[in-house]
C-alpha cells in the first residue's frame, strides 16, 4: 500500500483545525484508512520546548532564537514523532501543520528581514537529513491577516500559551509576511495548493472549502 500523505497549512487563524477534521472526516466516510499527526507535538520533549520559545516562559522568545535554531527544535519534534512510521500502514496519512510550515515561519521574522529565505535549506534539514516523508500535496489555505487573528482570538484557552496569543500570533506584520511567502512558496514548487478561504471579504463556509480541497485532490489524481 503506497500511502498519500496531504499536509494542512496556513497562516495562525486561518481554520486549518477544521479542515482538517473535515478533511479526515470525508475520507475516513469513503472507505479510506487514515492516520494523523498534528505538530509541534507539545506534550512532546521537543515540542515543549517550542511551547515554552513560543510563549516566553523561560524568559527567551521564540523571536529572539536565530531562524535555524529554531527550525532545528521544530525539526526535532517532527523527528520524534515519526520514529514509530511505518510507510503503507493506511491509505492517506494527514498532518496539521508539517515541514513547510517551519520553512515558512522561520524565514520571515523580524530578526531575520533582509536575510535569505532558510526554505530550501529547512527542505534539505527534514527531508534530507532526518528522512521524514515528503508530502503528497501542501494545502495552504489563504485567509488575509487580520481576519486570521480575529480568528486566533476565538480559540480560547490553551495549554501552551494560556488564553492569549503566542508570540507569533502576537504579531500582525510577521502574520501578512507569512502568508506572502506561503504564495511565494506556491509558485515555486508544485507540490503547494493554495485554496482562496474568503469571498467578498468574509470567511466562506467551511463545506464549500472543503469541496474546494476534494476538488484539488482530485485534480492531481491523489483522490
């Protein structure tokens, strides 16, 4: 069994929870078996330690780590986690936030501006080096910044950071710089498929994204 694996992507707020959960929903109703991770992993040893960066609790943010470092901790965390993979075991393997999230967010903080973008080279660190699978299809779904941390603000409590933002969300500029270098990253390699999330300035409705999704999927014959 050749298993097809499809990542969930997009800027903080940007619904990527619910589709994924609809997306697995969907599949999970034809027939399909299908696994899923969701990263970083907090409870993880790692991925607590991107919550701790990501929240200041020790007194040393995220923003202020050089943007390799702190890819390297992502890094680790989905290194961890897929020590236990075995290729083939179901038919679609879906993951909430995967490698080109970490490509992303690491080469558009502040700290970082007017520097080279570390994409290709957090590539070559996961894929390359740790040897986690490469993706299927990247789905980014494009919602506009400030509709995004509207949207962040709804989420409520959460272990990591309590019932504010991280210090990510916390920041508007490196949210809409993100989201260009998403579409950025979109025209560059083609294994990314961007789903428009909004019309007439207002969210559409998750079903109808999610049509939009099935529809990519089967386009590139992966459904």
């Amino acid at each position: 069994m050749n298993t097809k694996i499809i990542t969930i992507e997009g800027i903080d707020g940007s619904g990527k929870t619910v589709q994924f959960r609809l997306l697995k929903e969907y599949l999970l109703n034809a027939g399909h078996s299908v696994a899923s991770r969701e990263f970083p992993v907090y409870e993880s040893f790692f991925g607590k330690q991107v919550g701790k960066l990501l929240s200041g609790e020790e007194g040393v943010l995220a923003t202020d780590v050089d943007q390799k470092s702190m890819a390297l901790w992502y890094a680790l965390d989905r290194w961890e986690s897929f020590r236990d993979y075995r290729p083939g075991e179901t038919d679609f393997l879906l993951m909430n936030r995967y490698v080109l999230s970490n490509a992303v967010y690491q080469s558009i903080r502040e700290r970082d501006l007017g520097k080279p973008d570390i994409m290709d080279w957090v590539f070559d660190l996961e894929y390359g080096h740790f040897g986690l699978p490469r993706p299927d299809l990247n789905i980014f779904f494009d919602v506009n910044a400030k509709r995004a941390g509207q949207n962040v603000d709804r989420k409520g409590f959460r272990d990591y950071v309590g019932s504010g933002r991280d210090v990510y969300e916390k920041s508007f500029g490196m949210q809409e710089r993100a989201r260009e270098m998403y579409l950025e990253a979109a025209e560059r390699y083609d294994d990314i498929a961007v789903i428009g999330c909004m019309e007439d300035g207002a969210m559409r409705a998750p079903e109808a994204i999610l049509e939009s999704v099935i529809g990519e999927l089967q386009n590139r014959k992966i459904l």
